[in-house]
C-alpha cells in the first residue's frame, strides 16, 4: 500500500507544471542590465507593452475613438495629436455593437483612411470579434476560463482593444476592487507577452469612470472625454479629451484639448487658445489670479503662465 501511494504521488508531482523560480535581483545587478527602450503604438500616451483605458458617458465617442486609435496603430498613420511610428496588429473585441453599425463605421473610417493615402493591405492588421456574430456572445473575460477561451484568437496581435469593460468582463460587482482582479492579472499577463491593451469603460455619474478606482492603478494612461459646455446634439461625435493619468508624458503632450469628426474624418484645435482670452477678460474686469483660478478650475500657477502668454501676444 505504501509503494502504491509513493507511486500516485510521485505521478502526481510529475503531471504538474513546472513554475520558474521566483528570482529577486540585486540593486547593482538591475541597474546593469540591458532594458530595450520603451516604443510607442501610439506616441506618446499608448505605449508597446502598455495598459491604457479611455472612459466616457453614453454617447460621448468613445467607440468612435477607439476605432480611429486602432485603424491609425494597425496602418502606421496618425490620429489627432499622435502618430504611429509603424504597423501593428490590432485584435479588437466588441462586446456591445450591432455587426451592422460596427460594419458601417468601420466602412467609413477605412474611406477617409483612402483618401488621404491611406491602405491596410493586409486584412489579419486588425481582426474583430463581434460579440453580434458569436452565437453565445464574447466569453466572459473576467474568468480565467473566457480568458483561456480567447487567448488562442489573438494571436500575434500587439494592441487589443476591450470595447467595452461593462459588457465583456461580466462576473463579479463593478465597483468592487476584487471584482477587477482577475482581469488585472490577464492585463499584466498580455503586457508580460508583449501586447498591449486598450480598455473602453464608461463614465459614472458623476464623470469620472464607473466602478473601483483601482482599474487606474496599473494604467500608463487614462483618457476622459466630455462633452464641451457649449455642445449641441447636431454636433456629433465632439468632445474635450482629458488626460486624468499621464504616465511618461507631461506637458503640452499631457494637455487637453478638443476633437471632433465628421464623415469618418477627425479634427481637433488646442483649447488654451480660449482659456487665455477668458482669462484675460477676467482680468481687465478686475479680478484676481486666485479668483480666475476658481473661475476657470484650475490653478493660479496657470493662471499667471496665461496671463503672461496674453501680455506676448499684445
């Protein structure tokens, strides 16, 4: 009997995985090792091997962005502000659009892409799972058995696109952090194997994104779109992109600024421009640096460097 179960155990032992040591290194020994830099997907706020998320209300366009930053990562090209340095493939999951609509805005991005020169040859650049066209819906990413299930169909894809968290990771309570967990570990997982990802969530109600913050902590970068104050419904897709978490980049790189699209074709212009003049108006009307910084929200410091920008171009 006890041959017998040194046996088992021993069979046991052999039928599991082996994991690698767990291997700290010395202070010296890090600072002498040969990391290769950091590229760009998209410079300079969706980095290769990087975690990124954009957050916006219903309606806003955020899909709409998330498909024109996946077109210009998978054709090389640009998109707003950024630029992609090369090609890279893009595998996008949609958990929400009709195939139809989905179809229809893709058409339309590609014709703009066209006519300004731009054309993906190869048709694996971006690969799309549509929830729409799979007979039981997108597997549940939030469980370690969906992530098995779509792990194969991502292939040599360096960007995915999770569009949107609300209705691809299913399990659990949003705003718990516990809840996050499990797709925190896939998102560290595909970053270890050299991907990146991009996840779309929505806003709350009070603006900010839905759920734990603790979705942030492991983000290079999170975008914000609003709608501006003087938005209309005839505008369309028109919003203010925020970023609330710039990882890497900082200054005029990091600044907000207004982006809008029309026939599939996109536009954006910097909203210090019209900063400045409030604040110069306020100015002339007498008020304080302290009392514009309330005014406008944001802080005295930029208030003065304003100030002092209107004063140069008098």
């Amino acid at each position: 009997m006890r041959a017998a179960a040194i046996s088992i155990a021993e069979r046991i032992d052999v039928a599991q995985p082996l994991v690698p040591p767990l291997l700290p290194i010395g202070l010296g020994s890090f600072l002498r090792r040969d990391f290769p830099p950091r590229e760009q997907l998209l410079a300079p706020w969706l980095p290769a091997k990087g975690l990124s998320m954009v957050f916006a209300p219903r309606g806003v366009g955020k899909t709409h962005f998330a498909l024109a930053v996946a077109y210009a990562v998978a054709s090389g090209s640009r998109f707003l502000k950024w630029s992609a340095p090369l090609p890279r493939k893009v595998f996008l999951l949609d958990g929400e659009m009709p195939a139809a609509a989905l179809q229809e805005r893709w058409r339309e991005i590609v014709k703009a892409g066209a006519d300004d020169g731009i054309d993906i040859e190869d048709d694996d650049a971006i690969r799309i799972l549509s929830s729409d066209l799979c007979e039981f819906g997108i597997p549940d990413l939030s469980t370690e058995a969906g992530q098995k299930q779509l792990e194969p169909l991502i292939g040599d894809a360096e960007l995915i696109v999770v569009d949107n968290l609300s209705t691809i990771c299913r399990s659990g309570k949003e705003n718990e952090s516990e809840s996050w967990g499990c797709v925190q570990a896939w998102a560290l997982g595909q970053r270890r194997k050299g991907r990146s990802v991009l996840f779309v969530h929505h806003a709350g109600k009070g603006g900010e994104q839905r759920g734990t913050s603790k979705r942030e902590d492991v983000m290079d970068s999170v975008v914000k779109l609003s709608h501006p104050e003087d938005y209309d419904a005839a505008d369309g897709a028109r919003f203010t992109v925020t970023f609330t978490k710039s990882r890497g980049f900082f200054g005029d790189d990091a600044e907000s600024f207004e982006a809008s699209m029309r026939d599939g074709r996109w536009s954006w212009k910097d909203i210090a421009d019209a900063l400045i003049a409030q604040a110069r108006a306020m100015a002339t009307e007498g008020m304080t640096q302290r009392q514009i910084a309330k005014e406008l929200g944001c802080s005295p410091a930029k208030v003065n460097r304003m100030l002092a920008k209107a004063r140069e171009t008098v």
